[in-house]
C-alpha cells in the first residue's frame, strides 16, 4: 500500500472490520514494524524507530480499547502524558492538564480512579493522554466505536476542535456516517490494499466500496 497524511489535512480511513486498519496504526505508531518498505516522518525514515521515541517525535494514537492507570485519578494519567510527551515548561503543567480535561469533558471527573469510569469516559482519557503528549499527527483508532449516537455527535465536534492543535490527523473507523461528520478526505481498505481515495461523497458511490460494505447483491 502507498498512503500520504499532509500537513493540515484530516484523513478518514474506513473499511469493514478486519481489512487492516488498526495494523496500520500499530506500524505507524511503532506497535508493530513493517515487513517491507518505509515510513517516512516529516521527510525522515522512522521504520525501526520505537514507539516512545516517535511520541516524542510527536507521533500519537488512540486505542479501540482503553488501558488507562486504572489506580490512579484521571489527572494523574493526563500529568504522567504530559510529563512524558514534548511539553518544554513543565512550570505549566497544571494549567495545561486542566485545559485538557475541560476539552475533553473530564474536568469534574478529574479525581477519580481511571478504573471507575465507564466505557466513553475512558476513550475521553485515551485522548486526553494523546493530546497530553503534544501530537503533531494524531492517530484515531474507532474512537466513537460501542457509543450511541448522541455520544458520536459529541466525539466528532470533539474531533473537529483537536484537529486545531495538530498538525494532521488520521481517523480510522468502520462506520462511514460518523467519518462523513469529520472529515471529506477518505481512503477506504478492503484486505489491506486502498480499494479507494477520495472525497467521501465519491466513495459512498463507488461499486467496490459498496460491495466491500454491503455485499454483491444479485437478481434472481
């Protein structure tokens, strides 16, 4: 596969589940390294690079599964991101995890155990710890997966401010009305291989496409 994230672009990658999505933001992120080929960072070869090391080069992601400090307080899992990621003043770390959680609506959730949240709280602190680190590119990975719709609402103007304060951003998602709601730029998996890139709106037309999401559908 050949994939490009440009600086001030948001990218929406979909595909039906298995088709290699989150492999990809595992090799991206450093989770797993690629068999072949080169991945390139701002012109720069990171293919072997550790995943802590592309943080702080300012590569972050978000995970389908949360695994938050379970024992300690939502601040303190956003103060540990921020002590780890690119952030230079460390004299600024209480104003800036407060702007964080009050971005991601955890403000009053702020002192309590990470482990007593429920499931959309704990993808809020998934990406409050990835902002926490300063991302230029941020990955995310089905953040709005297992919410109800009211909540998807919620995570993608979430979604649309964050992208303020990155330099791209790569959304991965299986469900199609969701990513229409943040963003025109799709490319679209089947199998691992791009089967398509474009405007969305393109997409939703595309025969393959369609027979990836809905099947071949014969006359009888």
């Amino acid at each position: 596969m050949d994939l490009s994230l440009y600086s001030g672009e948001t990218l929406g990658l979909i595909g039906p589940n298995g088709s290699g999505k989150t492999t990809l933001i595992n090799v991206v992120s450093g989770l797993l390294y690629a068999d072949g080929g080169s991945l390139l960072f701002y012109g720069s070869r990171i293919d072997r690079m550790s995943p802590h090391r592309r943080s702080h080069l300012g590569i972050n992601r978000t995970f389908q599964i949360p695994h938050p400090f379970y024992g300690l307080t939502v601040r303190e899992n956003v103060d540990i991101a921020l002590l780890f990621g690119r952030m230079k003043k460390r004299t600024d770390l209480e104003q800036k995890s407060e702007d964080i959680l009050k971005l991601t609506g955890l403000s009053e959730l702020s002192e309590h155990r990470a482990g007593s949240l429920n499931t959309s709280q704990k993808k809020m602190l998934d990406l409050a710890k990835a902002l926490a680190t300063e991302p230029r590119i941020l990955l995310i990975d089905e953040l709005a997966a297992g919410l109800n719709s009211n909540e998807t609402e919620v995570v993608a103007g979430l979604l649309r401010e964050v992208k303020k304060n990155v330099d791209a951003m790569l959304v991965v998602e299986h469900v199609m009305n969701f990513i229409k709601k943040v963003t025109e730029d799709v490319v679209v998996f089947d199998a691992g291989k791009v089967i398509f890139s474009g405007r969305f709106a393109d997409a939703v037309r595309d025969g393959r496409v369609r027979e990836v999401y809905l099947g071949t559908v014969r006359s009888s």
